[in-house]
C-alpha cells in the first residue's frame, strides 16, 4: 500500500493571517495587500478563500476603470441587487468636501505632508455602505489594470478604511505598479498595513484548469498525467497559472487529432504532451523565439557534439538544459507541427496524424523508413544501432536512395557514424558517397519530383528532420558535389516535361495553366518558376492552341501573361520571352486565315496578354475588346 504524500499548501500563511484580520474586532484601519506576479493566481487563492470560508464580501475588479463612479456603481449593485438596474448616483448624501484630505502622503520623507489624494473619492453613502454591508470584506482586484492612477484609487479606498473601518484586501502586482509609479510603495504605507505575496499553487488550481479542458480523453489524459505535467512546470520555474492553462490547451489541440490506434500509446503520448508542455511555457513566456524551434529539426546531441565549448548557447539549448529528463523533440512530435501549434495557435487533424506517421511505434518499424531509424541512433543502444546502420548501409549498396534529399541525410548520418567511431573511415565514406552520386547519374535515377536543384537547402531539412553532420565541410563537399549533378540531371530532364506538358496543353489545357502559373489550386504548380516552354516548338504550339475552344484559348494566353508576371521567375523570363515573342508571330500569322470572329477573338487576347510582355518593336497597338 502505498503512501499519501501530503500536497504542501506555499499560502498555508497568507489563510492564517485572513482569518485573523477578517475576525477581529479590534478597529484596524488598514488595508491587505495581495501582491504576485501576473498568473500567480491571485485571484483564485482569493475567490477559493472566501468560498471556503463562507466570507461575506464586496467584490470590485478594477480593470479598465477609469473613474471612481464606475467603483461606485459595482458597489451599489452589491449592496442594493434588487434596484441595481434603477440605479442612480447616490451623490450629495456625503460631502466630498468632508473627505477632502482624507489620505496625507509624505512623499520626500521630511515628516510633512505634501499633499493629498482627493480626486476619485466615493460619491456613495459610506452611511449606507456601513449599514448594509457590516461585516462584509471589500475586495478591490487588478489595482494595476485600473485606468485610474494608483494614488486616486488609494485615497478612494481609504475612505471606507479609515472612516469606516472596513476590511479591505487589495490584490495588484505590485512590481508593475512601482515600474510605472516610483512613489506606489510611499504612498501604500499610509493604507497597506499587511503585504503578502501569493505563491502559485498548482496542485490545488490544476483540477480547475482541467476543467477548461472540453475534449474528454485530453481531460482524462491530463489528469492521468497529473505527475508529468507538475513535473514539467516545476522545472520551467515560470510561476505563472495561465501560461500553464495555454499549455494545457496546446496539448488539447494535439489531441483532437490523434486515432483510436494512437491512443494505445500512452508513454509516447506523456513524452509528447511534456515537450508540449515545456515548449508551450517557453514560448509564452519569450524564453524561447518562435523562430528557433525550427532548430528541433536538428538531431539535438549531434549539435552538441559539433558546438565548441566557447559557444554561447542558444535559447533552444538554454530550454533543453532547463528540462534535463525531458525531449523536447520525443517520438511523433515534428518540428512543422509544433510551429503551427505554436505561432497559429491550431493545429489541424492532418497535420497531427502526418506527424505521427512519421516515427515509430505509431508506425511500426517495418514501415519506418530505414534512413529514419538510423537518423535517430542516439537514442538506440548499440545493437540497436548496428542493426539500423547495417541495413542502411544494405540499402545504400544497393542505391535504394534516389531522392535527393533523403540522399544527403544518408550521407549526413554516415559521416556522423564514421566521426564517433563506427563503420568505415571518414574518408573513405567521402569516396563512396561521391561515387554513389556518380552511378545514379551515370544511370539518370535521380527522382526530382520532390526537390530540384535551387530547393536543396541544407539549413532546412527534409521530412522534418535537420540533416546530420551539416555544418561540417565534408557534409558541406558532399552536398555541393550531389548539387552540381542534379542541375545536370534536371536540364536533361526537362526537354522532357516540357513536351510531357505540351501533351497535357492538348488534353487538359486548364491544367496545363495549374502546373505553370501561381494559382490557388490544392495541386502544386510545378513548374510555375521552371523555364522548360522553350523547349517546345512555337510553331506546334501556336497549333494546338488553335484547336482548343475559344474559351480555353484565352484562358491560356492569360495563363502564360500571369506566368511572366507574378513572383520572382526572372530566369523564366529571361529565357522564354524570347520564344513567346515566336509564339506571337505564329499566333499572329494563323489568325489571317480564320472566320472573322475567331481572327478578332485571338489578336485581340494577344494584343492584351501577350503585347504587354514583348519589348516595343514585336508589339502591336491593342485592338479594342469584343
């Protein structure tokens, strides 16, 4: 049987001293202050406080009040429900006059008073206050979001204090107040006879947290979960509920997009929902740039390894040494999805389930990738990374790799096998990934349907994973060495699509216009930024324009205008004005021999799609529309 840990209550004090300043007798003519930081949980100590206690009080939030009126108006509504909504000012039944002076401050310390706090003084009857509110605490909440200054509201409140004997608790950040008014804290010593700090409580607000939580495995998870999330916040030092009640929704947004198959997985998903909880908690509270966690994408101890020991660490590396036990990149959780959680604030089902289908055991290993599995060897014990390596290097024998980025994160994870001791040496590993290169060029194996050439960055990663070994310069060699083969392989390839796309101009002309335009179709436009049309014959191509039907002619001519238009295509220009102005004099020449409405129909969606597109001399003046 195991034991009960008993949950030590840090504001155990600050209930003692309430009970005894709320039961005295004794005339006290001071107030409480409450003071913590932002999202310490000031308020609901308070409201939790007075529940449990059964305390009759007045409850005033003093966010966003601007005059003592709208102080006047909480209060009468507390006092007087029944005729709360006929309100009117109670004004004239207490002389201001009489008031006047009511709170002295020595603001210089010379023992004389400089001055006192008149303006916003209560219009409301203390007589009335008094009677009807005997024994009844006054609350005054968020004193540092009042639109008021600080030492009006103090000299309202010391109206009820010191004329009335009220019990009054203020609750306020007290920091940020003396940030903004350096004589806050002489001006509180004539009113504040007791400051107390209020320390976050989490064990005792996470089962109301947990209630902001709508979807019911995340609530059930998070409770079942209750340790790890503790744990994590402990260690963030951060001291603030509400980033805690962010990150509890974070992780919530995961959850609605995770399956019945995943739910299975439950130390996977703790993993997970701690990184969240850790990222979450950095990000909110600015420890940790948005920017910086595309760095997750790295494989964390082989930038360790790599940073000198006069490196200043980043803030990502600052996060991780804060949570010593916990990854801040476990199974399942992509860098890509965490930036959408994180910088959109959602993060979409697909988007979740993409992540997951990535890394085993949400996938099984037989269906991981084995290049995956080997990118992840630090975490494998040394059999295990054996048995990747050795299939790996099975698979890099036989060149299995053809994508062009999956080919640089094996030769990323093969030079960092050979740097910390396994396999073959560092050199020879060079020799082999350059002659890897050689035969699938030799052979024209590169598969560019992924990544062409100007899209292989190495600072970006593929799949969601940082290249291994990347800043070093035999990576760097490699990279540059497959670089310079792929912009061989894909001008070989593209006489070929651009006759692939002539076909396609023939039978689905609006797709044609899709795949080389920017557009707002779910397809990718491929070739939007590829010059490749040169390739294709002007004269056949101004002949399978005239067979497509008028609507689908214009559609295209304004497809190839938008083409040379829009975003940054300025080799596309350079290379294929020239033939476009070919394409126009076949146009051009075609259009003699057609009926009069088709004649008018092509120059005149040449004059305006093409004209403009053409240096001066190879234009035409533009023929008036239909």
């Amino acid at each position: 049987m195991s034991a009960t840990v008993e949950v030590v209550d840090p504001n155990a004090a600050v209930r003692v001293f309430l009970d005894a300043y709320c039961t005295s007798t004794a005339p006290l003519n001071y107030a409480v202050l409450l003071t913590g930081p932002w999202g310490a949980g000031k308020t609901h100590f308070l409201k939790t406080y007075l529940a449990d206690r059964k305390r009759a009080h007045i409850y005033v939030s003093l966010y966003g009040v601007s005059s003592a009126s709208e102080i006047d108006d909480q209060i009468y509504r507390q006092l007087h429900p029944a005729l709360s909504s006929k309100y009117t000012k109670l004004g004239g039944v207490l002389a201001r006059a009489f008031l006047k002076g009511a709170l002295k401050i020595d603001l210089d310390g010379d023992g004389r008073d400089d001055g006192s706090i008149n303006g916003g003084l209560p219009e409301i009857d203390l007589n009335d206050f008094a009677k009807n509110a005997k024994d009844r605490l006054l609350v005054f909440d968020d004193l540092e979001r009042t639109a008021m200054k600080p030492a009006n509201v103090l000299g309202y409140i010391n109206a009820f204090v010191e004329h009335e004997d009220a019990k009054v608790v203020i609750l306020a950040n007290e920091t940020e107040i003396e940030k903004e008014d350096p004589d806050f804290k002489r001006i509180k010593e004539k009113l504040i006879g007791q400051s107390l700090v209020i320390l976050p409580s989490v064990e005792a607000a996470y089962p109301e947290l947990l209630k902001l939580v709508t979807h019911p495995w995340a609530a059930k998870f998070l409770e079942m979960s209750k340790a790890q999330v503790l744990d994590v916040f402990a260690q963030s030092e951060a001291n603030n509920l509400r980033v805690l009640k962010q990150a509890l929704w974070d992780f919530e947004r995961v959850a609605k997009g995770l399956r019945p198959s995943d739910l299975a997985h439950t130390n996977e998903l703790k993993a997970m929902l701690q990184a969240i909880v850790a990222l979450s908690i950095e990000v909110r509270t600015g420890r940790l740039p948005k920017e910086q966690l595309q760095s997750l994408k790295a494989n964390r101890w082989a930038r360790l390894f790599r940073r000198g020991k006069e490196e200043t660490k980043s803030s990502l590396e600052l996060s991780e040494d804060r949570y010593p036990g916990i990854d801040l990149r476990p199974a399942g959780l992509d860098p890509d999805l965490v930036v959408a959680l994180l910088t959109r604030g959602y993060v979409e089902p697909v988007e979740v389930q993409s992540s997951l289908d990535r890394a085993p055991p949400f996938i099984s290993p037989d269906a991981e990738p084995i290049w995956r599995r080997a990118w992840y060897g630090y975490r494998s014990t040394d059999a295990e990374y054996a048995q990747s390596m050795a299939a790996l290097e099975a698979e890099f024998v036989a060149r299995a790799f053809v994508t062009p980025p999956i080919i640089m994160h094996v030769f990323g994870i093969m030079l960092n096998a050979a740097r910390i001791g396994y396999g073959r040496p560092l050199a020879q590993v060079q020799k082999d990934c350059r002659a890897y290169v050689d035969d699938l060029a030799a052979n024209n194996r590169f598969d560019l349907t992924i990544a062409r050439p100007e899209h292989l960055r190495t600072d970006s990663g593929y799949d969601g994973l940082g290249y291994i070994d990347v800043e070093t310069p035999e990576f760097k060699a490699l990279a540059n060495y497959l670089d310079g083969a792929i912009n061989k392989a894909w001008r070989k390839m593209l006489p070929v699509a651009a006759e692939k796309l002539h076909e396609t101009l023939k039978a689905e002309p609006d797709r044609f216009t899709q795949q080389t335009t920017i557009n707002n179709s779910p397809t990718p436009a491929a070739f939007w930024d590829v010059p490749l049309l040169h390739y294709i014959a002007p004269e056949e191509f101004a002949k399978t324009i005239l067979t497509l039907e008028p609507a689908a002619q214009i559609s295209v001519l304004q497809g190839l205008s938008a083409r040379y238009q829009r975003g940054d295509a300025s080799d596309v220009r350079t290379l294929e004005l020239p033939w476009l102005a070919k394409l126009r004099r076949r146009l051009l020449t075609a259009a003699r021999n057609l009926g009069p409405m088709s004649r008018h129909r092509l120059k005149t969606a040449v004059a305006r799609e093409i004209d403009p597109l053409l240096p001066a001399k190879v234009s035409t003046p533009k023929s008036t529309g239909p």
